[in-house]
C-alpha cells in the first residue's frame, strides 16, 4: 500500500504508544458501556453509570489526546538526531 523502506522506518516505541493507547481506548469505547449497568451509585446527584457514559468517557478520551501529545513531544527531539531522517544532500 505504500513505500515499503518508510514502513521500515516507523519507531518500535511510537507504534507501542499508538497500541497502548488504542487498547486504552477501545476498553473505554467498549467496556465502561458493557458494565456500566453493574455500576449502581450515585456521583454528584447522577447515576454512575450516566455519568460514565456522559462524562467520563469523554475525559478519558481527552487524557488520551493529551497523553500522545506529550510523548510524542518528548520522542521528536530524539527522532531529529537520527541518521537518515528523509533530508537530501544537495
């Protein structure tokens, strides 16, 4: 589907971070909602199970973007170091 030497070249550790983080997020996604009906309390004058789904989802949601961010902030000065990042010398 695409250049199979920039395939190559996609870092262990980001594709670990999008795993991760997309197992995080299917567990939100599909989990909260599966058990959410056990989930019988009040928060805050709502049923948890509302809330969860109202709420805490989209939070999580959020902490996911946030996190990805971050890493991926801190990962780009090192992938600049690395040799052959794509630049031509003239």
């Amino acid at each position: 589907m695409g250049d199979p030497e920039v395939q190559e070249k996609h870092d262990p550790r980001v594709l670990a971070l999008k795993a991760g983080l997309l197992l995080l997020w299917a567990l939100v996604a599909f989990g909260f909602p599966f058990f959410a009906r056990d989930l019988q309390f009040v928060v805050a004058g709502w049923p948890f199970e509302y809330w969860m789904a109202a709420q805490g989802a989209v939070l999580v949601f959020l902490a996911i973007i946030v996190l990805y961010a971050a890493v991926m902030k801190r990962l780009a000065p090192q992938d600049a170091e690395l040799p052959g990042d794509g630049a031509v010398d003239g």
